[in-house]
C-alpha cells in the first residue's frame, strides 16, 4: 500500500527562497486573473452578439477562469496545511473571507448602492444593482464547501488509513508519467460527460444543477461544481503534479496561443452552424451539447497548463510585483462600480468591443487605485495603534520609576 496522503506531502522540504517564489507566482497568477475577471464583467454589461468574439471570450472565461481561481485557491490551501492546522486555517477562511463577504452581503452592499445611487441614480438607481454588486459570493461560498470537504477527506485519511479515503488519494495522485495520463484521460472524460449530461438538462429547462441560492454576478458554467473541485485538488497537491504538468515558458507561450486561437476559431464556427444552419449541416439538440461539453473539456485543460505553466517557469512572472499583486481581494468587490460607471459614459462609443475595451481599463485602473488607498490607510491605522501601544508602555514604564 502507498503511503498516505499526509505522509506524502510535502515530498521534500522547501528552501526559503523556493517557498518565496511560490508565493510571487500564486500573487502574480491571482492578480493576472484578477485583470482578467474585471474584462471579464465588462464584456458582460456590454451585451455581445452571439457570434461576437466578445461572447467567445465570455464563454472562454466561463471554461477556464473560474477553474483557474479555484486552482489558485487549492495551491495557497496546500501551502497554508503545510504549515498550520486543519482547524487554523479553516478558521483563518472564516474570519479573512467568509465574514468579510457576510458583513458585505448582508449590511455593507446595500449602504454601498444606496450611497452611489445618490451621484449616479440613472445608473445605480434602477432595479436588480444587488446582483451585479454581489462580489465574489458564489465563488466564497462554493470554496468554504470545497474547503471543508476537502479537509473531512483529510481527517478520514489521517485516521483512518487503508480504508476509502486513503485508496482514492493512491488513485488520484500520480505515481509515474503513465499513472498521470491515465488520471487526465478518465478525469476529462468524466468532465466532459458532467457537462454534456448538465447541458442537456439546461436545454430542458430542467435548474436543479444552477446555483440560485444566492445573488451572483457570475453564474457558474456547465461544469459546475466539479470542475472546481478537479482544480482546486490539482492546486493543493501541485508538487505531485507539478513534474508531469509544468512545460518550459517558452513552449508555454506557443501552447497558450495555440489554445486560445484554436478555441476562438471553433466556437465562432460552432456558433454560425446554430445561427445560420448551413446547408446539410442539421445537428440535432444531443450534438450540439456533445459539441459544446467536448470544446468546454478542451478549454478547461489546454488554457489553465501552459499559463500555470508560465507563472510558475518565466521569470517576469516570478518577480515580486510587490503591493500591486499581494492585495486583489478588495478588486473583487468594487470593480463593478468603475465598470458600470465607465460603460454608461461611454454609450456614444458604437463599437461594442472597443466600449468594453475602454470599460475594463476604467475597471482595472480604478479597482487598483481604490486597493492603494485603502492599504495606505490600513498603514496609517496601523502606524497609529503602534504609537498609542508605545505610549502606553512608556507611560507604565515612568510610573514605575
């Protein structure tokens, strides 16, 4: 029998400069995302075409983003367990994010539309503003499950070894190139039948599968959860998969381009096929989800490795971006105020893309801009409770001499 899964990671202790390095590529990757997510909104408010290549890059997104934070969130998970307890960090997911986005959810976004409404109400004034303000919502709340499931599998695996928990993991974690093939092959297949079967049922009206339980600016695709939770378990024990995944930089880049030429070049033929049923070409309902659940599959495998791949191998992205990539957590709740803003200003711009151009540039220049100053004043508090703390002590100090 292989070891366990806790006995097996980490395989080897990390140095201080490698456990550095992981940290700038995880904040970089998350930052890059980041950028991306709020391009991401901006299309979305926009209102594609079908056929547009800004709906390709919605449906792109929809495939591959929402796995790639969910990658980054196992990866930091992993990195976190290694060093502190189960309880600790489930603990530090409540009070860091959980709470955080409750307090936002519940009080703070309502006095946020209120207070916008009063400066821009022809924007923030209409109806249904909660939805798009929801911020990262059904992202936490789909992570703080994955977190605590996850963890259970762990505390059945420490304590109970050789039984389900601990023969799933052996099956699961790659032991050889022909082991880790052989993981790709069925987890794809499996991938792609999820989201055909979810698909199917979404073309028959049939919502057990979406997630309506809470306000949510990005729906989750097809493939929800279990995508999510293939990511986020290749995140968390990267270092198993990291030598059979992680290309060279350089050939990353010529697999990145390939990827994304590629899905841009068969969806938009996929499209006119639907839109404009090309003489001879009369799929039927199932082929068309088979197609989109195939094109879904090869989006979520071929983007996410060779950009993983480029954090993790390029230099430029294992340099320390310092305050720019540390902090994206306050991004992904006030992006949506300099996108809306941006998109209702620029109406006069007739092309829909360069309007959501112009719109995610607004978006991300202004979210950073709203980070610096809130760390420049979280400083400041800070600086301040040091010096009264000081005055206290020295106050003490001269009254006992």
């Amino acid at each position: 029998m292989l070891p366990s899964i806790l006995e097996r990671e980490p395989p080897l202790p990390l140095s201080v400069s490698e456990k550095t390095q992981r940290v700038h590529h995880l904040d970089n990757l998350r930052a890059f995302l980041t950028v991306v997510l709020i391009f991401h909104h901006a299309v979305f408010r926009v209102s594609p075409a079908q056929q547009d290549l800004l709906a390709i890059f919605h449906l792109i997104n929809r495939s591959a983003l929402w796995a790639l934070f969910f990658f980054v969130s196992g990866r930091a998970a992993g990195l976190s367990l290694s060093k502190h307890s189960d309880y600790n960090f489930f603990l530090s997911r409540l009070t860091k994010i959980a709470i955080p986005a409750w307090i936002y959810a519940n009080v703070l976004r309502s006095q946020l539309i209120a207070a916008l409404a009063v400066q821009w109400k022809e924007v923030f004034g209409m109806p249904g503003m909660s939805t798009p303000l929801s911020g990262p919502a059904a992202y936490i709340l789909i992570l703080l499950v994955i977190d605590a499931s996850y963890l259970l599998f762990r505390c059945f695996d420490r304590n109970y070894p050789g039984r389900l928990p601990d023969k799933i993991s052996n099956q699961l974690l790659p032991t050889s190139e022909r082991h880790y093939t052989r993981i790709v092959t069925l987890t794809l297949i499996t991938l792609a039948a999820w989201r055909f079967i979810h698909s199917s049922l979404n073309q028959l009206d049939f919502r057990i599968l979406h997630l309506h339980i809470i306000d949510t600016n990005d729906e989750p695709g097809a493939d929800a959860p279990l995508s999510y939770i293939v990511a986020y378990f290749f995140g968390a024990h990267f270092d198993r998969f990291k030598k059979y995944v992680i290309m060279d930089h350089r050939a990353a880049y010529i697999s990145l381009f390939i990827a994304i030429a590629s899905a841009y070049a068969t969806m938009w033929l996929y499209l006119s096929i639907i839109i404009w049923n090309f003489p001879g070409m009369r799929f039927r309902l199932t082929t068309h989800n088979f197609l989109f659940a195939f094109w879904d599959t090869y989006i979520f495998y071929t983007i996410p490795v060779p950009l993983i791949s480029i954090f993790c191998e390029a230099p430029w992205a294992n340099r320390n971006w310092g305050v720019l990539a540390k902090h994206t957590y306050i991004q992904s709740y006030i992006n949506m105020v300099p996108v809306l803003l941006a998109i209702s200003r620029l109406r006069w711009v007739e092309s829909r893309s360069l309007r959501a151009v112009l719109g995610g540039l607004v978006g991300v220049i202004a979210s950073w801009a709203i980070m610096l100053i809130f760390v420049a004043l979280r400083r400041v508090l800070i600086r301040v409770g040091r010096r009264h703390r000081l005055h206290r002590v020295l106050n003490k100090f001269r009254g006992l001499t």
